[in-house]
C-alpha cells in the first residue's frame, strides 16, 4: 500500500502560504491515488527527541558497527519510531519556508534525530550508501525574497541545495522541487499572484503512477 508522510515545517497552520500550496498538491494526489495513506506529522506539535550527548553517543555506536547497549535503549527507542515513520513511506511530501536562508530549526532537529547510521545511511566499499532509496520526495517552499536562478542573491539560498545534499546523502538524488518566491519583497499583489499560480502548479507535480 502506498503511503505518504507529510512533513510540516511550518508553524502558522493556516496562515501559512507554504501549507496552503501544500494542501492543493495533498488535493491533487487525493484525487487521483484514493488508495494513499496520509500520515502527517507536524514538526512544532511532535515531540521530538532531545539529542543529548548520550543519545548521540548511540550513533557511534552503530557507527562502529555494534548494536545500542541495554542503557541507551529507551532514548533509542523514540529515535528509531521516527526513522520507521520515514522509512514506512514511500512518498514524503516537505513543506517548509525560507527561514533567514535555510531551514526552520525544528526540520533541522528532524533531521539530526532520523538520519542514523545503518537506518538511513551505512560507509561501505564506496563510500557512504544511503538507505532511503526508491522514495519519491516532493518539497514545497515559500521564500520571502527572489533567490531563483538569475537573482543577485542567488547564493544566499542555504535551504535548497542543503536539502539536495541530505536527501541524496540518504539515497534520494532527485528531489523534486517548488519554490514560491518572492513572497513578501514583491508587495501583496504579487503575493497573491504568486500563492494562485502555486496552487496549479504543484498539482502538476503529482505523479501519474505511484
């Protein structure tokens, strides 16, 4: 059964233009994959696991190849219910803002909380070997400012490329895509435009066949 995790970054529920994109594409893939489970998991009502400096000694461990000790255990155990939520879907939808040129902190503690080695990444003969592979991963973004292509600040987007490099570190290189900018420099008329066009365009994202 095809399932989908959606992952909201985002902490203004409704008034988030970044979620109102998202729910068009939810729409879409609604629509034309009934069957789809939807698990959504919202980063700033989840308690997330604290990594502490015991918790993180777990990683070393598996890190050398051996199992988490019996006293690790129980911190361990909310660690590896969030890597088998990720792992359980094979669609991640990402909503997530620009928050001054990356990402929110609470998709960061995310991600320093799943990604762990032998769940999501192992070091074999060549190399690290990411986990995660045959995901289909779609990222819906909204930005205050332009850093598309041709923009002067092009370089300041620390949000985009850091993504690409975590997701093809877990063995997704091919991440898909939609960044709705510029959102709040263009004034609310363009603002506006911009949330309609978006809300046709990431129906176009869905794809035909799960």
């Amino acid at each position: 059964m095809n399932r989908l995790l959606h992952i909201i970054a985002s902490p203004r529920g409704s008034l988030s233009r970044t979620l109102t994109l998202s729910a068009s594409f939810l729409e879409e893939i609604k629509k034309k994959h009934p069957r789809l489970i939807i698990d959504e998991l919202d980063l700033y009502t989840e308690a997330l696991p604290d990594m502490f400096s015991e918790t993180v000694s777990g990683k070393y461990v598996l890190l050398e190849g051996k199992s988490i000790p019996v006293e690790l255990k129980p911190r361990w155990k909310e660690i590896e219910t969030h890597i088998n939520r990720f792992m359980a879907a094979n669609i991640i939808l990402l909503s997530t803002p620009m928050w001054n040129f990356g990402m929110p902190y609470r998709l960061k503690h995310y991600f320093d909380v799943i990604i762990q080695p032998r769940h999501l990444f192992y070091y074999g003969e060549k190399g690290v070997e990411g986990l995660a592979r045959g995901k289909s991963i779609f990222v819906v973004s909204t930005r205050g400012g332009d850093y598309s292509a041709n923009s002067p600040i092009r370089s300041c987007d620390h949000l985009e490329p850091h993504l690409r490099v975590i997701f093809d570190f877990i063995g997704v290189p091919d991440p898909v895509f939609y960044n709705s900018e510029p959102m709040d420099t263009g004034g609310e008329e363009l603002c506006r435009e911009l949330l309609n066009k978006g809300l046709e365009q990431v129906k176009k994202l869905v794809p035909e066949l799960l």
